[in-house]
C-alpha cells in the first residue's frame, strides 16, 4: 500500500490540540513531534523577540499515512484548525520498513 509522509509546521500554543487531533483520528500510525524554529512566518505571528530573531519557536510533525489518510487529515486541519496558520506537505514514500 502506498504511503505518504505528511508533514506539519505549527505554532507551539496548539501543539497540544494537534497532537491530540493526530493521536484520536490516527493513533494505529507512527508519527513524531520535535521543537523547531521556521523561518519566514507571517509578522504577526510571532511575538517582539522573534521578529527581530526572524524565527519562531514552531513544533514540527511528521506521520506515515496512506492517500486515504492524507485525504481525511487535509479535512480535518481546514475543519478543525482554520486560521492556525499551520503549513503542510505530503511527499510519497518510495522505501519504508521496520527491523524487529
């Protein structure tokens, strides 16, 4: 089955709401969250400090997820997170495996 790794750029006050969205609609998929900083965000994003920095703090979001997958989670983030100004992307997976 053909699988793509959908990622995500969201800011870290809703972290919580889209782990939480990912964990109940997904939970059975392997995906991983870290702290990063994004460059290029909309000015009113970020707070005085990080625009003079010209980063913001961000949490990035990495999941394994078939088309159908990618198709539902798109519905959910424009239902569920309109305006939160998180940024997306899927790319196919051309290899994937597990060592047990």
């Amino acid at each position: 089955m053909n699988k793509y790794s959908f990622s995500l750029v969201c800011a870290t006050d809703i972290e919580e709401k889209l782990l939480d969205t990912l964990l109940l609609n997904f939970g059975d998929e392997v995906f991983f969250s870290l702290p990063t900083f994004s460059h290029g965000t909309a000015g009113g994003l970020l707070n005085p400090l990080e625009q003079v920095l010209g980063r913001g703090r961000s949490v990035y979001v990495q999941i394994l997820l078939t088309k159908t997958e990618t198709e539902s989670l798109q519905q959910l983030l424009h239902a569920d997170f309109a305006g939160t100004g998180i940024r997306y992307w899927a790319s196919p997976i051309s290899l994937e495996g597990e060592l047990t």
